[in-house]
C-alpha cells in the first residue's frame, strides 16, 4: 500500500508518523502512513484510491483538537499545502491549511475586524470551520458565508451559511466528516486597526493570565453547560491538579488537561473519562467533549 502511495505522486507519504508529533497534546502512536496532498485533484485521486482498497482515513489540520490513540490503522491526510489566500475588500477567500492565528493577525492589519476571537485558537481554517471554533461569545459561523468542499461522491461542491448548521462547537462537516474543506469564503467589516489589535493584545494577556499555555494541551476539553462553566464544575470537584500518570486536570484553568509529565493518550482518555463520570455523579450533568477521540 505504501508503494503504491508513493508511486501516485499525490503529494508527500510519510510512513508511520508519530501522531503526537502533529498534534497539541503531543500524546498519541503511529499512523500507517501520513500524505501530505499538494492540490484538489491529487487529494480527490487519494480518497478514491483509498476507499477502493478500504483503507481508513481520516484530513487533519494543525491535529489542535484531536487525541489519538496509541495506533492509528489508517492514513493521516493532512492539508498543510492547501493554503493560498485572497482578500478583496472586506471578503477573504483561503484555503483550509491556513493557519488561523497568522490569519487572524493579517487581516487585523489590513483594518478589518470579526476575527479577533480566533487569534489564540492553535487551528486552521479548515478544522475551526469543521468544528466551529469560538471564543469570547463568537465562532466561525458569524462570519463564514460559504465554503468550498469535496463531497462523498468526491464532487467539488459549494455549501452557504445556511447550509452548514453552525451551532455551538459543530456543523454540518462535523456531523458529516465525509465532506471535505477544501476553502472558505470568510467576510469581515472594515475597522480601526489600533483599535482591533488592542482588542487582540488584552485577549492575548488575559490567556497568559487564565489558561496553562507553557504545556501542550488542546485548549477547553468539553463543551461549557448550558446556564454554566465547565471549568466551574470541575474546580467545584476539587480537581484541579487531579492527575492519571502524566496527564492533569490544569490548576490554572480547571477545563484544561494538560500533558505535563510525559502523558500517554490512555492517560488523557482516562482522565476526561474520570471527569465526566464525576460531574455526572455530583450535578447530573453529561459534559460533552470538545475535543475529539480518534479510533
């Protein structure tokens, strides 16, 4: 199989990638292999190619969701060359491998305003799009007008706002992972530049001041109760410095685990696990992850 990727000429084949090389947690094993597509018509040809023989596959982007476990018995597609960017006016065309942060300070200095949220989310366009990445009371899907995907018949298909059911921390791709971001349509509105870079500045310094950001990590691990704060829940527990091996509940900011001790991915699976089950048992509340577990 890893003969034949390479003999496509697709793009990149890196074979049995460490996963937590390529993810924020820094936890996780090996992959079979990991192609790196260098444009939409070779990405389509390695989905056939890989459906054809039922290989598992799963697109990743900067891996800053995602907990992989101990062997990945697929192929990693990550679109880290998907990343041209366009901006007319007040409407930026990109692609899904851009990074969200470096995106987020250039259209800032360009005066345009509506991204200011993203600028501490460690992703890119293509996995806060899949996820609807948010922060201070907004997300990706105030702003997103359409994207670009690849579909499960691998047609090239346009979705609108309307039709990608952007709700808390989800979306349409996200309930339908078969469909593929390739690129987004993303419109702003014009403002004062200072202004919006200070709004970045005092978010930035209240992050260093509330989150554990000197460990790796994949940001707020669930999803905060509707009326209420994850973090809240679990510091109410007493967990905060709660650890199994080398993965701990963050004493900065409790909806954080961090990998502070050599964790393993069990130990980040357990220890969410464990959270759950105790949030459960106290306030009756199921918390939902965030983050995604890959089987």
């Amino acid at each position: 199989m890893i003969d034949k990727l390479k003999k496509m000429k697709v793009g990149k084949v890196i074979v049995n990638p460490l996963m937590k090389d390529y993810t924020t947690y820094k936890v996780g094993g090996k992959a079979l292999a990991m192609v790196i597509p260098d444009n939409v018509d070779n990405l389509i040809k390695l989905i056939k190619f890989l459906d054809e023989n039922k290989i598992k596959w799963k697109v990743i982007g900067n891996g800053s969701n995602l907990i992989f476990k101990e062997q990945y018995d697929g192929v990693i597609i990550k679109l880290s060359e998907f990343k041209k960017l366009e901006i007319n006016d007040t409407v930026i065309d990109v692609e899904a491998g851009y990074n969200l942060p470096r995106l987020c300070m250039k259209v800032a200095k360009e005066g345009l305003t509506g991204l200011e949220f993203a600028a501490g989310i460690p992703g890119t366009i293509g996995g806060a799009v899949f996820m609807n990445a948010g922060a201070y009371k907004s997300d990706m899907g105030y702003i997103v007008s359409e994207v670009t995907v690849i579909d499960e018949n691998y047609d090239i298909k346009t979705l609108y706002n309307r039709d990608l059911n952007f709700h808390y921390r989800t979306s349409f791709l996200k309930q339908n992972p078969r469909y593929i971001c390739i690129s987004a349509k993303i419109v702003l509105k014009r403002g004062n530049t200072k202004a919006i870079m200070d709004v970045i500045e005092d978010r930035k310094q209240r992050r260093l001041m509330s989150q554990p950001l000197e460990y790796p990590s994949a940001g707020s691990v669930f999803r905060n109760p509707e009326n209420d704060y994850a973090g809240r829940l679990i510091e109410e527990l007493g967990y905060k410095g709660k650890n199994i091996g080398g993965a701990y509940v963050s004493d900065k900011h409790a909806n954080f685990i961090i990998n502070k001790d050599n964790a393993t991915s069990s130990d980040v699976i357990a220890l969410i696990n464990e959270v759950k089950t105790k949030v459960k048992e106290k306030y009756d509340i199921d918390l939902i992850e965030e983050q995604e577990i890959v089987d």
